[in-house]
C-alpha cells in the first residue's frame, strides 16, 4: 500500500486566523512539537473564533457544540520557541453539525506545517440530543465558508 503525500495548503484558502505562541512543554523529546498540541490548536482557533464572534458562551449557552471527529496531518515540524497561526475555515455546515478545517502554519508561512479538521456536532446543553444550529451561529460560520 502507497500513501500518497498530502501537499500543504495555502494560507489564502482560509478565511480567520489565530496566533499562537509555543511553549517549552509543546517540544517533545525529538525537539519538535508534539503531535498532541496540534489538536488542542484546532480546539484553541475553533472555539476562539466562536467567543469572539458572540456565539458561544461555554458556561450559560443551551446549545454546545461536542466534538465527533478529529484528523491532523503533519508537514513540517514546529517547534519552542516559535509563533504559529492557526488558519481556520468551515467546509461543510449540516442541519446540526460542522466540519472546520484548520491548518497550522509557521508565523508568516505560506504553507501549512499541519493541516486537518475538527467536526462539532451541536446539541441541546439539558437533553444531550443534536439540535438545530442557532441562527446567529450559522450566520458567523458563513463568514468563514469559502
């Protein structure tokens, strides 16, 4: 079996951006990034976007967002110390889920270091059952829709 190489995408075909600057905990013992610390990125750009958009209040909210399905692909290391900006984008809005796609690049770059996605799926805080997106929230992920 043969994987193909995923090329890097380009910093144009996302919409928000988010810098992010390392940590010393984030190298691991091969003096790289850990493939862990990227997830919490996506987590970190997703839901940054989300509060500063208006749409989510993770304590009071009646709808919430849990996350079903995650991907990551590495590229190219990052490592401490060094900025990094998480580029975010939505590439697929259902009647109660979203897929964000996120990549990762160096400061200034225009190429990803990683790239993946992240899918939430929208659920009624008291019932735990998917609901509809709110309005206002559809409304911000389409700001961010190529």
């Amino acid at each position: 079996m043969t994987i193909e190489r995923e090329q890097p995408h380009p910093r144009t075909g996302y919409r928000y951006f988010h810098r992010i600057t390392t940590r010393w905990l984030d190298n691991d013992a091969y003096g790289h990034v850990n493939n862990v610390v990227y997830l919490s990125w996506f987590d970190t750009v997703v839901n940054q976007y989300l509060m500063q958009s208006a749409v989510l209040d993770p304590q009071r909210g009646t709808v919430v967002g849990f996350v079903v399905e995650t991907h990551c692909r590495y590229l190219a290391p990052l490592a401490f110390p060094q900025a990094i900006e998480a580029g975010l984008r939505v590439s697929t809005m259902g009647s109660s889920s979203v897929r964000y796609e996120i990549a990762i690049f160096a400061e200034g770059a225009d190429a990803a270091s990683a790239q993946g996605y992240f899918v939430h799926v929208y659920v009624d805080r008291a019932t735990r059952k998917p609901t509809q997106l709110p309005a206002v929230l559809r409304t911000a992920l389409q700001k961010i829709t190529p």
